[in-house]
C-alpha cells in the first residue's frame, strides 16, 4: 500500500518511517525544504533516539522517500496523512488549522485516484468536517473519504510508541474509510494493538480528552507536593501509595516544574476554546492550565528562595541543568525551563545551562542564557544548581566535583532525581519538589 504523510517533523516524520518498516511504501513530504534536503541526506532535522537508523534502513529498501511537491507524494497513494502543526493560534488560544486546511485544500487539488485523507494532527472536533468539506469544494472527482487517527506517540520514545500503541482509535464514517485504515494498520493486528472504530468526532475530542486528563494528573500530583512540602510530607511516597490501586495507576505522577511541551498545554488551551464556544465549559481542565501556567515561575521563585530569596540572589549566577521539557527530545516548545530562567533572569540571577540536545533550539528562545558544553563548565563558579530536566546525564553527577566547581552546594532538584539524605550528606543544600 502506498502511504503519503503530509508533514515530516516529530509526529509525520516518525509514523511515515514507521508505516515504512510495517512494509508499506512511504512518502513523506514537507513544505520547508531544508528539512527534506537533510532527510535526502540522511540527516535527522530532529532528535528522537532510534529515528536515524529507521529511517535509513528503510531509504535503503526503498520504502521511504522524501519530496517538497505534494502532487507528486500523493500520487497513487491509498491513504494521505496530515500531519502538520496545529499550534495555538496567536492571540486567542484557539487550535490554529491554518496549516491543516492549506494542506486538505491542494490534496483536493492534486488527487489523481480514490484515498482516504486521515488527520493525524491534533485538531478538535468538527475539522474533520471541514476538511471534508474543503476537499471536496476543490472539485476532486475520485472517491474520497476523511478519517480522524490522532495519534499518542510520545517524544523520546516514539517509535516504540508508534509501534506497540495501547490502542489505535480511528474515527471514520463509513466503510470505505474503515476498510483502507485496516489496511493500514494491519501489521499491527500482530501486536495485538486494539483498533478503537469510532465516529470521526468521537475520534477527534478523544485525544484532546486524553492530554487533558494526563495534564490534569500532572497538576493534581503537583498540588500534593505542595501540601507535602508545607506539611512535611512525601509526595514521592504518596504518589507511590496511590499510584499502586489500579483504579488510579502510577504512570503521570511525578511531581515536578509543571508540563510542558508541544502538545500539553497548547492542547488543553484549544480544548477549553471548544468548550466555551459549545458552551459546555470543562472546569477542571480550566483550573488545570491555570494552575499549571502558574507552577513555572513558582519554580523559579523556589530556585531564588534556594539563593538565600529576593536580594540575597540579585547578582548571583544559576547553573541550568536540562532545558528540554522531557528527556530524549531536543523539543523546546513550551518548555517550563524557559519560564524559570525568565524569571531567575528577571530578578537579576544571571544563568548558565546545559542540555544533552535541546540547546540548539533553545538559544534563540532564552538569548541571555549562556550555553555550555557540559554540566560541569556550566555549574563552574555558579551559586547553585537548578535540575530542570531528568536527563540520565544528570542522574550520576559527580557531587564531589560539583561541589568543587560551584561557589556554593546549592542544589535545587525540580524532578526529585536525588534522595534528599544522600545529597545532604554529600554537603549539599539540597530541597527538591513535594519533599518536606
Ligand atoms: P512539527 O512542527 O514537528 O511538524 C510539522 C511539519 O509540518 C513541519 O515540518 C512543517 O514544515 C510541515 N508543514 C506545515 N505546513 C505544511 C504544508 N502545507 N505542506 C507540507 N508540510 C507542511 O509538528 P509535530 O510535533 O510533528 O506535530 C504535528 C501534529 O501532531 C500537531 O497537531 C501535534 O499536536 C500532533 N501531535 C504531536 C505529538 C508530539 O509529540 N510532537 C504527539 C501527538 C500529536
């Protein structure tokens, strides 16, 4: 079966290389043609362990291919995927579908047989129709059919993800569409993967409805280490009591500096934009962002308290370790470390950082931070030590020689990564989140 996937970063990217390894022929297509130059190259545009061996080995079979033309890439192709960006629109949080619409407007335009167009990227109920609608109006003469399959892969572990899913949910509308989706993911029938069928809206509010509920175990384990903290509690050992009932599950509690990425918060903010205009508010999901918006520069408060507070910490020097959201991803987007070096920044705490992968991206967002090559250059002559991202790098630091380097054994460990008594005895001024 011949597959095009419209879109080739973290999501299209990934699942067209997947769908290639599956067996199917794969075109990925993108508008911005460095990053297809680069993938012609067999240079990755973007970090996501195990991605540049995938995709070679499937150039190499000649099941994967790359081109900026969109006609071309569609040609003969049974099932077209969207997959492009849906960020939140400037100004009013609104998913913008900009992007997904440009893309269901030339597929319309340049179809030369049947398919079925699947949108993969994240957009909320009703676009499907209008993606329908869109195709249709550009005059296609071929039999088409739209089908939502959002998709739950995650940075750092994508392909794994992509390829032994928890489920596969698509919405579609009739059997045409139900049939080439099959078709599709049969490979997966072998994992025993279960296919969800379900109508195209169904499909559309279910990944929204997903993020916002792991956002909202996020924040609610968040909320609980505050508690903890004030009253000397352990957030680690209660998530872990809790976290043991089935019914609740362990996976998402991890108390730490607020979500972040490319999809949390700008999925639960276009969720809350669908629910004021169906006037069906979600306030849980409302309190939520709220919540978690404000937790980031929380977090850099609490790094200033670790300083000594206010005007003890104008004019000292912070060392940043991990700026990515998560580990495993060079992905900068929404990022709480950029919120906590803004706010270290804005009290007059200069910063310096280190991140395995993401400090590319992350120079031009953060200007006045400097980056540095190791954690060690970065921690050398700083009055403590920020922990932002729970990269392995960072998990066996040598104490010792930290404590060496910086002018103080301030540690601030934002993703509990250390046990609070070993580093104390290592003669660090240790606090950590939910700790008390
Ligand atoms: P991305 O920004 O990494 O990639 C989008 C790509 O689409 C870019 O390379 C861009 O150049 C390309 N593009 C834009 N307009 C185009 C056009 N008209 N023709 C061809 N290419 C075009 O985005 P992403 O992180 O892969 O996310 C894509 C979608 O998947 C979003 O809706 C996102 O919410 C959703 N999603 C993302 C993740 C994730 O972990 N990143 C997980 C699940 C779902």
């Amino acid at each position: 079966m011949k597959i095009a996937m419209v879109g080739s970063g973290y999501v299209g990217l990934v699942s067209g290389a997947c769908f290639a390894d599956f067996g199917h022929e794969v075109v990925c297509i993108d508008k911005d043609q460095s990053k297809i130059d680069r993938l012609r190259d067999g240079v990755m545009p973007i970090y996501e362990p195990g991605l540049e061996a995938l995709v070679a080995n499937n150039v190499k079979a000649g099941r994967l291919s790359f081109t900026t033309d969109l006609a071309e890439g569609i040609g003969g192709a049974s099932a077209v995927f969207i997959a492009v960006g849906t960020p939140s629109r400037r100004g009013d949080g609104h998913a913008d579908l900009s992007f997904v619409y440009a893309v269901a407007r030339e597929v319309g335009e340049h179809l030369t047989n049947d398919a079925v167009v699947v949108t993969k990227s994240t957009v909320p109920v009703c676009t499907g129709d209008e993606v329908e609608r869109i195709i249709r109006e550009s005059g296609t003469r071929y039999r088409i059919a739209v089908v939502s399959n959002p998709e739950f892969l995650r940075e750092g572990a994508a392909i794994g993800d992509f390829k032994r899913p928890d489920r596969i949910v698509i919405g579609a509308e009739d059997d045409f569409g139900r049939e080439v989706m099959r078709e599709v993911y049969r490979p997966l029938f072998l994992n025993e993967s279960p296919l969800l069928f379900v109508s195209r809206r169904s499909a559309e509010i279910t990944k929204y409805a997903a993020n916002a509920f792991l956002a909202t175990k996020i924040t609610f384990i968040n909320e609980v280490a505050d508690l903890c903290e004030k009253v000397g509690g352990d957030v680690q050992d209660v998530a872990r009591g809790i976290g043991l009932d089935n019914r609740i599950g362990s996976k998402f509690l991890h108390a730490g500096p607020g979500y972040g990425g490319s999809c949390f918060p700008k999925d639960t903010l276009a969720l809350l934009k669908t629910a004021e205009d169906y006037d069906s508010p979600l306030r849980i999901v409302e309190a939520v962002a709220k919540v978690n918006d404000s937790r980031k520069r929380a977090m850099g408060r609490k790094v200033i308290e670790a300083l000594g507070g206010m005007d003890a910490a104008r004019g000292k020097r912070v060392a940043m370790l991990g700026l990515t959201f998560k580990p495993n991803t060079d992905d900068m987007r929404d990022s709480p470390s950029i919120a906590i070096a803004q706010t270290l920044m804005d009290a007059g705490v200069a910063v310096t950082a280190y991140d395995p992968e993401g400090m590319e991206l992350a120079a031009p967002l953060m200007p006045e931070v400097e980056m540095c090559k190791d954690p060690y250059t970065a921690i050398e002559g700083a009055d403590g030590v920020v922990l932002v991202t729970e990269w392995d790098a960072f998990r066996a630091l040598d104490l010792e020689r930290v404590k060496q380097l910086a002018k103080a054994p301030v540690l601030v460990d934002l993703r509990n990564i250390y046990k609070p008594d070993f580093v104390r005895a290592a003669g660090f001024e240790y606090s950590s989140v939910g700790r008390g």
